[in-house]
C-alpha cells in the first residue's frame, strides 16, 4: 500500500521498463537503470558485483535473462524516495524473486542502486490422488464422454459441474434427492458440447454445492473437496469439485457457473485462473439455474493458456486485442479484504500493471455501495431461487443443510415491493459501473479472505461468505465480465486479484492472459 506522498505511478512505470529492457536485453536501457559509480550492488547465488561496471560487464557477457512472468510485486516504502521492491515471477525452469532497492534522485528518475536475484523450484503440483475421491467427483470415466478427436483442445479433461447436462446421465445438483428424481438427459448442454466439438473430453461429472446456493465448497451429502493447493481447508463454492479437480490435475478444464462468485471464489480459494463471462455470451441452456438474472457458465484452469482457448471456443471467437487506458484500484473495495489479503492483492495487482504496462489509477466508491448493492443482489437472487426450486424446497423437507434450505426459505419472505426496490439499486449499480469501466478495468480481490479452514464451522464460513459477496457480486449484478487470476499469496494460501472489464469485452480481457505467462 502506499499514500499521496509516494510517486507509486513514477516507481511502477520504472519497474516496467526494466522488466522490458530485461527480456529485451537492451543493455543501454539496463544499464541507464542501474544508478552510476562504485557502490552499486548486484548479488546472485554467493556472490556479489559491487560496481555499475562490473554489473554492466556481467550483462554484456550472459548472452540475455531467463524468460519470466511477473506474478507478485512488493513495494515497500523507507521514504519518499526510496522503496524496496521485491519481484516474484514464474520461469520455464522455475520459480525467482528479485529484491531491489529504487532511489529517485534530484532530476526525479528512479534508478536501482542494489539487487539480489535467487531462483528455486516452481510451485509444487501436488498429489493428483488427492481429487480422486467421490467428495470431488460424483462419476468419472476414461473419458466418461469423448471428444471429436480433433480441434483445438484435442485432449483437455473437463470436469463437468453437476448442474450441467451430460447426454446419458442425470443432473445431481448436489443433493441426493434431487438427483433420485432427475431425469437421464437425453442431449449435451450447447456449452458443454461446444467444448467437445472442439475436442475436449468429460473426465466426470463433479460434485457442487446443494443447488449452488454457497461459496464454500461444503457439501452434507458428498463431504468436502479436498483442497490440493491448501490443505486442510475448503475449495471453495459452488463449483467446488471442478475447482478441487482441475487444482489436483486430475482434469485440465472445470466447466462450471458463476452466479455470485462460484468460479471466482473456487479460483482464489484453489489458486486457479478463472472465468465468470458477460452474461448471456455463453449459453445457459441445459444447465440447472439458481438464479437466470445472474446465472452464468464459465472456466476454470490451472494456466492461463488453456483457459484463454477453452474461453475462446465458448465464446465462438478468438481473443481480442484492445486494452484499457489503466488499470483502476479502489482501497476502499481492497479494504473490504482482510489486511493480509489486501496486501497480497495489492502485490498482484503492482505485477499486472508492470507486465502489461497499464498505469494504476485510483478510483473512488461510496462508502455505504457495496452494503447496499450487496443487499439489492441477495434480495434478487433469493426471490430467483425461491421461485426456482422452492416447490422441490417444500416436497423434501431435510433433503437441504439448514443452513442452504434457510437461503432458499428467505427467498419465500421477498415481496413484489421490496424485489423492485432492489432491481432499482441494481440499476443504477449497473449505471454506475458501466460509467466506471469507460476510464479502465476495475481491480479488486476476488475473495475477502484465502480458504477458511474445513473446521471453521458454519460461523466462520458464514462470515467469509458475508465479506466475499460484497466483492463477488459487483460483476454478478452488472453482468460484466469477470477474471480471476490466482497470483496473490498469503504466506502459502493462495487469493486471487479478480479484473472486471466492460460488457461484452471478453476477447480483449482474455487477451490480458497472452502475455502474462507461457503460450
């Protein structure tokens, strides 16, 4: 974080231009950023350049730096002019982190004045044993549905939600009873068939929260999805199964909803790339709805390249190659995170703007907006899902967890006054960020907290949900599109840094994706 009396935009566009001229090995560049004389320091393995020179003479000589992504980017201010900066990126061959300390001098040009570079494993994949029970699948096969043979993600395992339609077996929801009286779908949801037109296989059909009604990853009937990235704690809802198996490796594509967060929150809780569309770019048909106004069907991927073609085929387009004038930032939204999540946000937050070269500007919102458009979501989405599933709600009493059947209840209290109230802040919610999203992309953490512990118990999960919905639904109720990239780190848990771009601008968002990390 930093305050008015620290030139971030000066250090960052700094930061950027060493990065290029590092890929680019433009040594006069380099050498410009490294301050000049005998006491500048570079240090790497044991041993230390003491010298701009002896620094110089050593970049001449290496032939170029090792490719890397940027994924995190520390600032830490010592004063008006001087900060450290701690830079962690992702390498063919590994993970690095770069420490420097940048001095602005008198004429006001940021130059380095010491660095130290170390490099170390990625981060471990873990044990892809860990999907392969039935709290994250409900039905797996080899493949369970197979795929055209050809096409562009010829080969890519798709973990299929339990609310979409598989030709041949029934749709669960995530609730035993609901799937006893399920009928055999007798054709593909047109999403999922596009993927495997283009094609992808079905790995299994996984499992998800009671008729999506959460954001945890919790589930009575099924039990928990172990979490591979975070051990020990929840993977997130409702698309908790497909978050749980594409993080174990076990499939390459979670075809998922988003309706308030259920791709997002998985995303940030698994560390996966994820993908909420604009709504209506993706059909919907063939999928169980919880709430249409805001219903949407997504992606999840471990890496943003087998998102961006997956994203592609869905969309029926290739990604486009327009990009805003700026990165915006309000730390009021970034506040609405836990302080450690705030700061991890914040270091991928510096890391996108130094790899795509976009300035951070700082925006402002209404202190009371995201209480009050938080409130208008839950009061639609409640009085959507109550019209949706309330006869089944009523025909099974228990088949629900209190706590989801209590969801639904609510939705049963909306009456025509207070739901029109509530579309009108919705309204002008929309206006409002559709205003917003003219000046830049709007950055902002797509969870309040990382994983809660799988022990923290209806309380704890309860206000994670609380402080996660006033950042989720922001893109839900405005319809815009919505990525999530999974880059931000609180000591090992993994959060996500979530980018809203403007109603029907998918292309370009996902083309954020090509030059953020490998093809």
């Amino acid at each position: 974080m930093t305050d008015a009396h620290h030139d971030e935009a000066g250090l960052l566009a700094a930061v950027t231009r060493y990065e290029r001229a590092l890929m680019a090995d433009d040594l006069a560049v380099l050498d410009e950023l490294f301050a000049p004389g005998p006491a500048t320091l570079r240090a790497e393995g044991t041993g230390v350049l003491v010298g701009a020179d002896h620094i110089a003479a050593f970049r001449a000589a290496r032939g170029g730096a090792p490719t890397r992504w940027l994924r995190r980017v520390h600032v830490r201010w010592t004063g008006p002019d001087d900060a450290h900066v701690v830079a962690e990126s992702e390498r063919a061959q590994g993970a690095g982190v770069q420490t420097q300390w940048w001095h602005r001098d008198e004429a006001g040009s940021w130059r380095v004045h010491a660095a130290h570079v170390s490099g170390g494993p990625v981060d471990p994949r873990p044990d892809p044993a860990a999907a392969d029970d039935p709290a994250t699948w409900r039905l797996r096969g080899a493949p369970l549905v197979a795929g055209a043979g050809t096409g562009p993600l010829q080969g890519v395992r798709i973990a299929v939600k339990d609310l979409v339609a598989v030709a041949g077996q029934r749709v669960g929801g995530g609730v035993p009873a609901w799937l006893e009286q399920a009928p055999v779908e007798q054709a593909h949801a047109p999403a999922l068939q596009r993927l495997l037109d283009a094609g992808a296989e079905v790995a299994g059909i996984a499992q998800t929260d009671e008729l999506a009604f959460s954001l945890m990853g919790v589930n009575e009937h099924s039990g928990t999805p172990v979490n591979p990235r975070a051990p020990g704690r929840v993977p997130g809802g409702s698309s908790s199964g497909s978050a749980a198996a594409v993080a174990a490796g076990t499939a390459d594509l979670g075809l998922g909803t988003d309706t308030a967060g259920s791709l997002r929150v998985p995303g940030s809780f698994c560390g996966l790339y994820a993908w909420r569309p604009t709504h209506g770019a993706v059909p919907v048909e063939g999928v169980l709805p919880l709430a249409q106004d805001v219903d949407t069907v997504g992606l999840l991927a471990r890496d943003g390249a087998t998102l961006r073609r997956g994203a592609a085929v869905l969309l029926g387009a290739e990604t486009g190659s327009s990009r805003p004038e700026a990165l915006l930032r309000s730390r009021f939204l970034t506040g609405l995170a836990d302080p450690s999540t705030a700061l991890a946000v914040e270091a991928a937050l510096a890391a996108l703007s130094v790899a795509t070269g976009l300035p951070v500007r700082e925006v402002d919102v209404p202190a009371d907006a995201p209480a009050a458009w938080t409130a208008a979501f839950r009061t639609v989405q409640a009085a959507q899902a109550w019209a949706n599933h309330g006869a089944f709600v009523e025909a099974h009493p228990g088949a629900l967890s209190p706590s989801v059947e209590a969801r639904f209840r609510a939705g049963a209290a909306v009456g025509a006054d207070e739901l029109a109230a509530a579309r009108e802040v919705v309204a002008r919610t929309r206006a409002w960020l559709d205003g917003l999203l003219t000046r830049g992309w709007l950055c902002l953490p797509s969870t309040s907290t990382p994983a809660p512990s799988r022990e923290a118990g209806p309380e704890g999960f309860e206000a994670a949900r609380a402080g996660t919905l006033q950042l989720t639904t922001l893109a839900s109720q405005c319809g815009v599109p919505a990525l999530g990239l999974p880059w931000g780190r609180v000591g090992e848990l993994p959060v996500g840094l979530c980018v809203l771009a403007p109603r029907g601008a998918d292309a370009d968002l996902l083309g954020l994706l090509e030059a953020l990390g490998p093809a």
